[in-house]
C-alpha cells in the first residue's frame, strides 16, 4: 500500500475519533467551524482554478505557447516568469507542459521562470487572496510581487548556472500517453475532433485535477483548525516575538501541507487570529504555489534528483531571505 493511502486512512481514522469521543465538547464545535468555514471559502477557487486548467491544456497547444516567447533567453525569463496571468495554471497542470516545452528545446531557465511563477502569478490566485484578505490589495500586490521576482531570480540562476542537457531525467516522445506528472492521469492535450469533444475532455481534466488537490485542501484546513484549536496561544506568541521562528514554521507547513495556490490564502488568514505575523502568512503563500512535497515528487518526472535538490534549496532560500528582509523592513 502506497504511503498516501496509510496517510488518508490515519486521517480518516483519527477525524472519526474525534467526532466520536469530543464531538460534545466547545473544542470540537470550534474546530468544525474553522474547518468548514476554511473549506467552503476556498472551494470555488479551486473549482475556477482545474476547470481554467483544463480548459489551457485541451484548447491551447504547447506550440502556441513557446511561439508566444522571444527568442531572446534573458528577455524570455522575464515574461515567462508573468504568463501566468494569461494562461492560469495549476501546479499539478504546469509540469507536463514544462516537460514538453523543455523537449522542444524551450530555454532551460525560461522554463523554471514558468514553473515557479505561472501558479502564484496569475489572476484566479489573486482573486482568492483578495477575498480572503478583505480585498487588500496591498497584500495581492505584494504575494504576485515576490512571486514574480523570484521566478525571475530563479531562472536566471537556472539559466547562468545550468544546462538543460546535464538536468532532464528522461526523453519521452512529444505526443505520449504516459502520465509524466505523477498525479495517475494523462495531461496531453488531446487532438479531438469536435468541438464538444474537446470540451468534455477539459472538463475531464479538470475534475480530475480537482479531485488529485482537493484532498490537500481537506490535509490543510484540518491541521489549520487543530492547531487553532488545541495548540496553545502561547506558542503562536512565541512565535510572532521572532521573525525567523515565525516564517521559518509557516514555509515548513507550507511544503508539508501541498495546498492548491487557489486555495492557500485562506488558510495563511486563518493563523492571522492565532497571532501569526502577517510576513509569516505570506511566506507561506509564497512558498506553497513554489515549493512542496507533491511537486518534488513530480519533479522527478522530469529532472535529475540533483537538480530537484538545488532547485528546492534554492528556492526555500531565497524565499526565506525575501520574508526575513519584509519582515525586519516592516517592523
């Protein structure tokens, strides 16, 4: 049996016993109501976010979109690093369109500009930040900011200090029916006849991306409302007294939760009444759309392990450095 599969039976497991054995107690109704109230703003976002993914990979060729780039590779990071803001795609759906642009000789760094920065930088992501902050907008201009500077960053480095040749694990054929991105289905777009054909296979796509994230939705809004709930206040004070302390706990949930980036503000403004400092919050929607466990395993379709392990590093660093220098600059 596969870890994830142990893991969602303890999770189902321990939700029951808690259901059973507190379910009468103010703790449990407070945690309900966190979980739910978590959930529910989150979930159409998440819904906008696959059926927008979906609706790219079936309907917007891979072609189209390097023809849409320079040929210039320090001029292409740069708009690479925004495109996610005319083409809205998830995590889960931009690796298999990162694998097939790098085999059709796309620039190496461009590609990572892309990775990083199309799931945090993009308007269905700040749309549910605002919403989940009150429409600040101050706070959307900061997340898509740091966003789009350190997929800037990261792909010149990528870009300076990497070669595609010494990086990519595999070569698959262009066109293939091998799920390259881990998630169990296919994300080729496919060549269908018909209009409604391939309307129904994005929609296909979409509830299956939907149904692979939605679960870490589920992961992330319980432990935001256990550790709400039955984790003492103190420590979240301790916390907030330190910069380091703070954003450093936030970016580790952040890898460890692998929420969707249409749904991570939502749980960052849960901590907010918890005490959590508002640069620990964002280091946590910074970090989530670059960095977590679910896109390192799906990394490994398409680079080399040492390469996964520089570019991990590279990216918690860097996003590490940003928060700290917020965090000291706002104070």
């Amino acid at each position: 049996m596969k870890l994830s599969a142990v893991l969602q039976i303890l999770f189902v497991c321990f939700a029951a016993a808690l259901t059973i054995f507190f379910r009468q107690t103010p703790e449990f109704a407070t945690l309900s109501i966190t979980f739910v109230s978590i959930f529910l703003e989150a979930l159409p976002f998440m819904l906008l976010g696959s059926l927008a993914s979906g609706i790219i990979e079936v309907f917007v060729s891979q072609e189209r979109i390097a023809a849409l780039f320079p040929k210039s590779k320090s001029y292409t990071i740069f708009l690479a690093a925004g495109m996610g803001l005319v083409l809205p795609i998830c995590e889960c759906a931009i690796v298999p369109i990162i694998r097939r642009l790098l085999h059709k000789g796309f620039p190496l760094g461009a590609s990572i500009a892309f990775l990083i920065g199309a799931p945090i930088v993009n308007p269905l992501v700040a749309v549910s930040t605002a919403v989940a902050y009150g429409y600040d907008g101050s706070i959307v201009f900061e997340r898509l900011a740091f966003g789009y500077l350190l997929a800037v960053g990261i792909g010149l480095l990528v870009n300076r200090y990497s070669d595609s040749k010494n990086v990519i694990a595999v070569h698959l054929p262009f066109y293939s029916d091998i799920s390259i991105c881990g998630c169990g289905h296919n994300h080729c777009s496919y060549q269908l006849d018909s209009f409604l054909g391939r309307l129904i296979q994005a929609i296909r796509h979409a509830a299956e991306d939907f149904s692979d994230v939605v679960r870490f939705l589920v992961f992330g809004a319980f432990i935001s409302g256990i550790l709400q709930t039955y984790v003492s206040r103190g420590i979240f004070t301790a916390l907030s007294d330190s910069v380091v302390l703070s954003v450093s706990a936030m970016m580790f949930l952040a890898i460890i939760l692998n929420l969707c980036s249409e749904a991570d503000a939502f749980v960052a403004v849960s901590f907010r009444s918890a005490g959590v400092p508002l640069t620990a919050q964002m280091a946590f929607m910074v970090l989530g759309p670059m960095l977590d466990i679910k896109l390192m395993l799906m990394y490994l379709s398409v680079f080399k392990k040492r390469f996964i392990i520089s570019l991990s590093c590279t990216t918690f660093l860097l996003v590490f450095l940003c928060m700290i220098f917020r965090g000291f600059f706002t104070q």
